[in-house]
C-alpha cells in the first residue's frame, strides 16, 4: 500500500440494501442457552455414567443387564444420552459453521451429522429401553 | 490499491486518522498463549468426544443385542489400542469437564481477567490430571 489517505474504505461498510428488512431472528440465543442448559445437566450426569461404567467394566454382560434393568438407572441413561447427544450436536454445528466455507457443503455437513445424531439417539434410547424390560 | 487484502487492513486510528490495522495473530508463527492453547484444546477435545459418543452407543447397543455382540465390544475396548482410546477418552472427558466449568464461571462473570484466566488455567490442569488419575486408579483396581 503505497498511500494509505488514498485508499477507498468503501468495502470495510456493509451495504444497507443488504442489511435492511432482514431483522432480528429473535432465537440469536436459543443456541448458546441450550449449550449452556445441557452442559449443567451433564455435569453430574457424566460422574454417574464414569462411576457406573468403571463398576461395570470387569464384570460380564449379565452384570450390565441387571444394570440397566433397575429404573432408576434407565432413566439416568435415558437423561444421559438425550442431553448427551443434544450438546454434541449444538457444538459439532458450530465447528462445521467454522471450518466448511462453502455454503451448500456446510449445510450438507450440518444435515448429515444431524442426522447420524438423531439416529444414534434412538439406537440407543431403544437399546435402553430393551435393557429396562429386559431382566 | 494492487490487493484487495489490503483494503481489509484499512482502518482508522483514534485520531481520525487513517492507518493501516496491526496484523491480528498469524497462527503459523504466532506463539499461542496458555490461554489460546487450552481454548482450542475445548473444541478438540469436544470433537473426540463425539467419537467416543460412537462408542458409547455401540456398546450400549451390543449390551442390549446379545452376548456376542457384546463381547466383540468388550474384545475391542481391551485391545492395547481400545486401552489407550479409552485412556484418551478419559482425559479429553475431564479436560471438557474441567474446561466447561471455567465456562460456565466465565458465564456467570467470574475470573474475566488475565489473572482469572491464569488461576483458572491451573484449575483445568490440575482438574484434568487429578479426575484422569483417580478414574484410572480405580478403574484398574475394580479390574
């Protein structure tokens, strides 16, 4: 840059017909909120599943079916898993929005782990499911 | 003007004056601080994770399938390498967890400062160390 006084600063200002008429999306943060509600929730959610998992881990799969055969248990798996895979997904969103600039490969990216979540949600709400009725 | 790059780097000082903007932290030899490396350490950690989540569902799945699924997750997770998945699993865990309550601490306005920052640095390392050791220490005793 030869002169700075010369240089046109027009592009550092976004241009009004493009700001304007798109208000406020009134969710800017829903997103923040529920990362913020899930990270509280795991919170002592994580300490029972790491003290659970250590009990169980040198015992065969008889042990971890009467586990999971106790109500109790089944629900703290159930709040696990639903809070669990809601704060995966809110935060690998945001590092796809970061990393992939191409706007129709980032909503592709954003789909796709949507949907691997979800499934992987109900693969294991159901296996738990199975696990509590099982006995 | 020969790059559109550097119109980008056009701004102006508190004078009025124009200047060109200092160039914001070049990560390829930019030294991170402590603080910048345990940031970015978050979202790693966070991303593995996500992988370990896959292995949470795959053995909770196994569980509630039949024993023979589930000893093929049991044969895998004590392989030398579902040992050490396991043991980096376990500190990207507690790394998260340390990490996510200086966030939630942040949140609520506590330690904003560079010497909150710097104190709470400790806590996540120590945390981290502490919670890994204890998991493992138990862990392997109940084995």
């Amino acid at each position: 840059m030869a002169n700075p006084n010369s240089v046109d600063v027009a592009v550092m200002r976004s241009m009004l017909s493009r700001a304007r008429g798109l208000g406020s999306a009134k969710s800017g943060t829903a997103h923040w909120w529920a990362q913020r509600v899930t990270a509280i929730a795991l919170v002592p959610l994580a300490l029972w599943f790491v003290a659970s998992v250590i009990g169980l881990s040198h015992q065969p799969r008889a042990a971890v079916l009467h586990w999971g055969a106790h109500p109790l248990n089944a629900a703290l798996l159930l709040a696990l898993l639903v809070m669990l895979l809601h704060h995966m997904q809110l935060g690998l969103s945001v590092v796809i929005e970061d990393y992939v600039h191409v706007p129709g490969r980032r909503l592709m990216a954003i789909l796709a782990m949507k949907a691997i979540t979800a499934l992987l949600l109900f693969a294991s709400v159901i296996s738990v499911v199975r696990l509590a009725v099982s006995f | 003007m020969s790059d559109v790059r550097e119109a980008l780097m056009v701004g102006r000082g508190s004078t009025g004056k124009q200047v060109r903007r200092p160039l914001s932290p070049h990560l390829q030899v930019y030294r991170l601080p402590l603080t910048a490396r345990l940031s970015i350490l978050h979202r790693i950690t966070g991303v593995g994770l996500a992988v370990g989540a896959l292995v949470l569902v795959w053995w909770l799945v196994a569980a509630a399938t039949s024993d023979g699924a589930y000893a093929t997750v049991s044969a895998v997770l004590r392989s030398p390498i579902g040992y050490l998945a396991l043991f980096a699993w376990s500190v990207a865990l507690w790394y998260h967890f340390c990490n996510g309550l200086r966030h939630l601490g942040w949140d609520f306005g506590h330690g904003l400062d560079l010497a909150g920052a710097r104190r709470s640095n400790m806590f996540v390392l120590a945390g981290t160390a502490v919670l890994t050791v204890l998991t493992w220490l138990i862990a392997l005793a109940a084995q």
